[in-house]
C-alpha cells in the first residue's frame, strides 16, 4: 500500500509541472500590459520602471522559473511564518506573486476571499450528500416504484437546470415576487445574537439549495446504480439466505460495498464543485474565489488569475490522489502494486 | 399447377421482408419503449422545428430597436415581450436558439471526433497507448471552467479581427469547448476497442492482409459506435451548458448576437420589471438539456444487448 500511495504521489508532480507550464503559457502568450490599466497621465518611463520592476521584460524560460519558485517555495514558507510567527530565512527579500490591479500579494486576497466560498460551498456539498445517499438507496432498493420514478426524475431535473437558470428562478420566485429571501448575499454582515443569525440563514438558503439540488442529482443517480449493482451479487443471497433480516442486508452489506465507488466520486468532485461556485457566486454576488476569477479576467490581471487556476488545477490533482488513494484503502482488489 | 405469378412471387418476398427483423429496427423498438427517450426525443424535435422554422413565419427582426416599445411585459405584438432596447423577445429566443443548438452541435462533433480518433488511435496501436493515455490523464486535470474563461477572454479579440465578430467567436468556442471535453469518450473507446480487436473476426481480416486503417474503419469503428452514439447525446447537453455558462459569465458571445445564455445574462439585471427575459430563454436551455439527456439515457438503454428485447 505505502508503495502505491507513494508511485501515485510521485507522478502527480509531473502533471503538476506540465499543467501549471499551459496555464502560464496560454497567458503569456496573450498580448497584455500591466501598465494599461493606469491613467493616461502616467508618462512612458515611468511605465517602463513598473513593467521592469513587475520583471515583465525577462524572456519568457526565466518569467516561467521565476513564477515557479514563488508559487512552490516562496509562497509556502511566507505561509508558515504567518502560521508560526518564526522567520524562516530572509523573508523581507521574498518576491511574492502582486496583483496587477491591487499590488497586493495575491495570495493575501486569495485567503482574505477564501472563507465566503468555502462556507457555501461546504454546507451545499455536505448538504447535497446527505439528501443523495439515502435517496439513491432507496430508489434501488425500491426499483421501479413511485419514489424510485420520482426520484430519478427529480434528479434527471436537477441535472439538466443549469445552475444559474435555477439560481435566476429563484430569485425571481423568492425574492422578487415573494420577498422571503434577499437576491444578494452579504459577506460583510456578522452573526452575533440570534436575529442576525436568522438573518445569516435567510441569505445563505437561496445559493446553498441551488449548490446542493446540482450536488445531489448527479450524486443520487449515481449511488443508485451502484447499489443497484450490488443488489443481484450473490453475497446478497447468501446474507439474505442464512437469515439476516432485510435492513442489515442493506445498511451493513449492500451500502458499505456501494459506497466504495460513491467515495471516490465524492472525491472527484469536490474540484468541479469550486468551479460551480463560479457561477453561483456570481448570481448571487458572493465575493468569493469565484467572483475573483471573474472580476480579475474582467480586469486582465495576470497573476491573480494564473495563480487561481493553478489552484483549481492543483486541487483536481489532489482529490484525484485522494480517489485513487481512498479507493486502494477500501478496495483491497484494487492495490495493484 | 405449379405456376406462380409473378404477383405471387412479390406477395411472398414482402412476407419474408416484414419477418427480417434488422439491429437498428430492433435498437429502434427497445428506444421507443423508453417513456423519458420518447418525451425527450419530442421536445427535442418542437424545439428545433420552432427555431429553424420558426423564423420564417414569425418574420420579426431579433435585431431591430424600438424605443417606443421598451420593457414590455408579453403582448399580441409582442408574444414574449420586448428588452430594455426595445427588441422582440420572441425573435431572439428563436435567432439566439440557432446559434445554442449550432455550437452545442459543432462542438460535440470536434469533441467526437477528438476522442474517438484517440480513443482508437490508444486502444489499436499499443506503441501510442502509453503517451495517449497520459495526454488524456493530463487534460482530465485541466481546470476547464477557468480555462475556458481565460482562452475567451484572451483570444476574443484577435479571431474576432480574423474571421469577423459573429464567426469568430463561433470557431473559438466551439473549438474550446470541443477542446476540453474528448477525455471521457477516448478513455470509453479506448476499452471497447481493446476488447473487440482480440475477436476472431479481426484476426481473419488481418490474416488476409487487410491494412490496419481499413480493419479500423471496417471492423473496428462500427463496433464501438454504441458508446460514442450515447456520447454524442450527453455531448451535445454538455456543450450548450458550457456556452450558456461562459455567456453568462459575460465572456461567451457578444449581445448582438445572443445566444440562450447570454440573453440570459442580458435579462439578469432585469428580472425584478420583466421576469419573463430569464425564464424563457432559460426554459429553452434546461428543456434542451432535459430531452437530450434523457435520449442519451434511452440510447444506452437501447443499445445495451443486455436490456434488448426483455
């Protein structure tokens, strides 16, 4: 097992380099400045000092190398002084990755910008889970029945509504029309007695059920079939034969061997849910990572985006280990090593 | 009197016809026992009649500004009601449909192709399995919402210069989207292809000399075409999510030209005086999605020998 775990963990870094090589790449090759954005007034040398200072006229091999050695070593060391108030090594002369629009490390944003996003897409996520497991048990243990064919629909439903379709509807429904939630989340409001906690609630409802219905169809229709697939092995049969009442054939037999691949989707996920949140915070103006994105594109502000992608592609690779990972532990048949 | 007419003859040949029973009329039969394949299937057709045909009788300019007529909630002129620039709501949701379903189309087309030419290219020839398998491993890990954000922001500009502002946005879209989205389907064909090429036929064809690109063009491709026909279905679902999405990001198609999603992200700022600017164009979306994910889900049902015929 340690073998596998650590083969897996030794190809990730290649992937890594190659993918963080494209995302820098694709945006270099673009034609930008970061001095177009200044006001008109600014005269040329001064332009030129900033675009020497920002290190934008090395070539291209020493820009790449440079970027990497903030980002793997850098960046991380920065991170541990903050969390132990040691000093490691010279840490006044660090370069960090600034911000083209705010000149402020990017990293700083990212963490000032990371607990909004994370608590909505937690609570939907584990929310989403906890509705799709034992609806999709269900409907397999009760195939072809009335909840199975509602289940599956509503799923199907679920699936198919894009989420800022689903997230607009709502809005119009629950907050135009009916005025129970607000349209926008808040992120400045701060719970501190119980009215402000309902309020916290009322705006968190709108984006955390658009979140969870999308998490929970396409999770619902997937333990479905994998219970399914259990349900005719014969070590059902045997379980059932030699007596064992009907719910422990299910709860204990049946669930703990559909779960396994239910697990490692739930891994894979987790990414695609970040990039979901794209979306909704942008429905729901959440100034979340998503919005960051958005609004860094918008603004042809190079690091933060370079570093925010690298994020999200350094998470896929991550809770794909972490998959592969689980699923060896779970599995037994699968250590292949 | 043995004689028989050539009427007879005929009587008897279509006798033996209608006995023949062939594997697409049978796929056929077991799709359209599918209730949610045929209610998809029906949708799916209304939808693409309304917006190819749609046009040519409802002959209102989706372009055409009318400041007199700004805002308008669903009226007889107006059937969907007017935008805040006084366009018909009606003639957008229709023009803008052409352009949805074109790129979910066209993009699941360059995506089918990219995966299944790799797909067999990984599954047939062992020496490009390895470096095939690794591409795929590595696009799987590409971010591909930002990606594609970032791809559009940058590139918006000069293939707009190049090819004229509706076109080319067009080609880079759909090229993008098609770009991010050939792993699952090459990684499917991959596995069939592994299976069918150790089958006996395969190895008579090979043993009469037959060349490589036409044991896969003969023998191989018709064999695994049921997973790429499910994944043409899901393709197309999956392709027109992405655009409405960039669109809606404000970063797909510009609002000259609107697509679904970006009327949808023209109608946002709207919703509280002319609700019904989201929830057509965003009908249309989910409704096209819903059919053809269910006729993916009908087609895999049909296609599985397993399920046929019970």
């Amino acid at each position: 097992m340690a073998r596998f775990i650590i083969r897996r963990v030794l190809l990730a870094i290649p992937t890594l380099l190659f993918i963080s090589f494209i995302i820098f790449a694709i945006l270099d090759l673009a034609p930008n400045d970061p001095t177009g954005s200044l006001p008109l007034t600014v005269p040329p040398e001064v332009r030129e000092q900033i675009r020497e200072s920002l290190g934008f006229n090395d070539p291209f091999g020493i820009r790449y190398i440079k970027w990497l050695r903030q980002f793997f070593i850098f960046e991380p060391l920065n991170a541990l002084e903050t969390a132990t108030g040691i000093t490691i090594g010279d840490s006044a002369n660090r370069t960090r990755i600034l911000s083209w629009q705010t000149r402020s490390p990017v990293v700083e944003i990212i963490i000032e910008r990371l607990p909004q996003t994370l608590w909505v897409l937690g609570t939907s996520f584990i929310l989403g889970i906890l509705i799709a497991v034992p609806v999709g048990v269900l409907s397999a243990y009760k195939q072809y029945s009335l909840f199975d064919q509602i289940g599956t629909f509503v799923s199907m439903v679920g699936f198919s509504i894009p989420t800022f379709f689903l997230g607009l509807l709502m809005i119009i429904v629950f907050s135009v029309e009916l005025g129970w939630f607000p349209s926008f989340y808040d992120t400045t409001h701060k719970v501190t007695d119980w009215p402000s906690f309902v309020v916290q609630v009322r705006q968190m409802i709108m984006p955390i059920s658009v979140l969870a219905l999308f998490n929970a169809s396409s999770l619902s229709r997937f333990t479905r079939s994998a219970v399914l697939d259990n349900l005719n092995l014969d070590y059902v049969r045997t379980a059932r034969s030699k007596g064992v009442r009907e719910n422990a054939v299910l709860l204990i037999h049946v669930l703990r061997n559909s779960l396994i691949p239910v697990v490692t989707l739930i891994a894979i996920q987790i990414p695609g849910i970040f990039a979901g949140a794209v979306i909704t915070e942008q429905i729901f103006r959440v100034n979340g990572l998503g919005q960051l994105l958005i609004t860094s594109i918008q603004g042809a502000d190079i690091p933060t985006v370079q570093t925010l992608t690298f994020i999200f592609a350094f998470l896929i690779v991550v809770f794909n280990l972490v998959a592969d990972i689980v699923y060896g532990i779970l599995d037994p048949r699968i250590r292949y090593d | 009197m043995a004689t028989i007419t050539p009427n007879q003859s005929f009587e008897n040949d279509s006798a033996e016809q209608q006995e023949y029973r062939s594997l697409w009329g049978d796929v056929w039969r077991q799709f359209r026992r599918h209730k949610g394949a045929v209610f998809g299937m029906s949708v799916l057709l209304a939808i693409v009649i309304i917006v190819l045909i749609g046009p040519f009788i409802y002959t209102v300019d989706p372009g055409f500004l009318d400041i007199t007529a700004t805002n308008q909630g669903p009226s007889l002129t107006h059937p969907l009601g007017t935008d805040n620039l006084g366009r018909d709501m009606l003639a957008q949701v229709m023009a803008g449909g052409r352009i949805s379903l074109a790129v979910g189309v066209t993009a699941m087309l360059i995506s089918l192709t990219l995966g299944v030419s790799i797909g067999i290219g990984a599954g047939y020839f062992h020496f490009l399995d390895g470096p095939l398998m690794r591409l795929t491993d590595l696009f799987f890990a590409l971010p591909v919402l930002p990606l594609l954000l970032v791809i559009t922001m940058l590139f918006r500009d000069v293939l707009r210069e190049a090819f004229g502002p509706e076109r080319g946005i067009f080609i880079l879209i759909v090229s993008v989207i098609g770009a991010t989205s050939w792993m699952q389907t090459a990684r499917v064909v991959r596995g069939e292809v592994l299976s069918v090429k150790e089958q006996e036929f395969v190895t008579a064809a090979t043993s009469i000399g037959t060349r490589p690109f036409r044991i896969i063009l003969r023998h191989i491709f018709p064999n695994v075409l049921s997973p790429v026909m499910v994944a043409a279905a899901l393709g197309i679902a999956a392709a027109i999510i992405t655009e409405s999405a960039l669109s809606f990001l404000g970063l797909g198609f510009p609002s000259d030209f609107p697509t679904w999603g970006r009327l949808l992200f023209d109608g946002k700022d709207f919703i509280a005086l002319t609700p019904t600017r989201v929830i057509w164009p965003g009908l249309a979306i989910s409704l096209t999605v819903l059919s053809v994910n269910f006729i993916g889900d009908g087609l895999r049902d049909a296609l599985d020998p397993r399920l046929r015929g019970k």
